[in-house]
C-alpha cells in the first residue's frame, strides 16, 4: 500500500496540508505525529487530534474533491504516504481488507467529531 502513494517528508511544523486547500485523497502517518486542527475566522484553532503512525489524516472526502476543512501540522519529524484519491479507490476494490480499515478509521474520527462538538456544545 506505501508504494502506491508517495512519501512526504514533513520536519516539526511543517504544514501537511492546509484549511481550505484543494483535497484528493488521504495521508497515512508513517513516522512522527501530526495535530489536526479548525482554524475559526477569529483567528482561535480548535484542535481535533493528534494523531500517529498507522493512522491517515485528509478526510472526509478521501476519494477527492472539495477542499480541506482541516489542517495538519507535523509535530515531529514525519515520514507520511500521500494516497491520492484515484490511487485509494484503487486499492479499496483490490483490498477488502485495506477497505475494512478505512471503514474502522473513518468511525474513530466520527466519533472524534461527536466528542468534539458535544464538549463545544456544553461548555459553560
């Protein structure tokens, strides 16, 4: 799966992608680690997460298009795969497996954005 994309170096605070970027596909962390986070028009950032390696980053729209509503900054050096969008459907119909991780990853972050919004939407 890495040789299908290609590798990104990132040094600490490089930027990974960026707000408001055009999207296609999705990064997997293979080294290092990288905060997701929303930068609101006031300026202030809420971070999503910090996520490590095994993990991609880049969604929702994985297969492409659209623009980032995220951005991700390298923590630490990092070495990540950049799967781009017609690279990654690719794989999901030759993977069943790869596609069954895809499927485990993008609920974890759903349930990163449930948790999110229920601790904005209750604070004092």
């Amino acid at each position: 799966m890495y040789t299908a994309g290609r590798t990104l170096l990132a040094p600490q605070g490089g930027m990974v992608f960026s707000q408001g970027d055009a999207h296609d596909g999705v990064f997997i962390i293979r080294r290092g680690q990288v905060r997701v986070y929303y930068t609101a028009p006031s300026g202030r950032e809420i971070t999503l997460a910090y996520w490590t390696p095994g993990h991609f980053i880049g969604g929702p729209e994985i297969s492409g298009g659209g623009v980032h509503m995220w951005s991700g900054v390298a923590i630490e050096d990092c070495a990540i795969t950049a799967l781009p969008g017609a690279t990654l459907q690719k794989l999901l119909v030759e993977m069943p497996t790869f596609a069954l991780a895809l499927i485990d990853g993008l609920i974890a972050k759903g349930k990163c954005y449930s948790s999110m919004a229920q601790m904005l939407g209750t604070r004092s």
